[in-house]
C-alpha cells in the first residue's frame, strides 16, 4: 500500500514540474507588449547606460517587462562595483540611469514609456 501512495505523488509531482516548466518556458518565449517599442528605441540611436546595482535602472528595466531585452542596455559597472567601464568612462557617463539619443541630447534618471517614445520618434502600443 506505502509503494502505490509514493507512486501516486512522484507521478502527480512530474506531473506538477512538466506542467509548471511548460508554463514557464511558453511565458518567455511569448512577446512582450512592448517589444516594438524597445525594438524602436534601439533602432533610433539611443543608449541605456546603467549599472547593475542601480535601483533606478532595474525600475527603468521593469517598466519594459520581458520586452527589456530588446532595450539598447550598456553595462557601465565593473563586476565587483567599484569602477567604471572603459566604454561608459570614454562617454562620461556620470549618473545612471543615462540616456543619449540620435540628436546628441543626454537625459539622466528613469524616463517615462512616453518620454522616451518622444524623444525616439517611436510610437507607443496602442493600449499601454
């Protein structure tokens, strides 16, 4: 009797594990609904300069849901964050978050969805 319960719960826990990692895997692969913003930002010129241990960024990154990875992201802490990269260091990146965008203008702090669709020339989805 003790055999066929322990059969039951390692047949109802995969069961629970393959239906939780199909979940998973179909929520990632799914678009984001900002992923032709993101896409667009990127494709205008303009720059998303961080730090990982930045409050501010993760926000800035948040606010793009799973569509952040389409965001043009430049990395400007070194791994143990104390130091600044060579690339951020060349365009005097100062605060973070930094924007620069296609017209040469710089915009420091989170920026609004809408804020940064207007300074791309981008177009927010229709229901944001």
């Amino acid at each position: 009797m003790k055999s066929k319960n322990a059969l039951t719960y390692v047949a109802i826990g995969i069961v629970v594990v393959v239906i939780g990692g199909l979940f998973i895997i179909k929520r990632q692969g799914s678009p984001g609904p900002l992923d032709g913003l993101a896409q667009c930002i990127k494709d205008s010129g303009a720059v998303f300069y961080g730090a990982f241990w930045c409050p501010h960024c993760q926000s800035q990154k948040k606010s793009f849901g799973r569509s952040e990875k389409y965001l043009p992201y430049v990395e400007c802490s070194t791994p143990n964050g104390q130091g600044q990269t060579v690339a951020c260091i060349e365009k005097k990146i100062e605060s973070y978050p930094t924007w620069t965008f296609a017209d040469g203008s710089t915009e420091t702090g989170a920026l609004s969805i809408e804020r940064l669709a207007e300074k791309t020339g981008c177009t927010l989805p229709p229901k944001l």
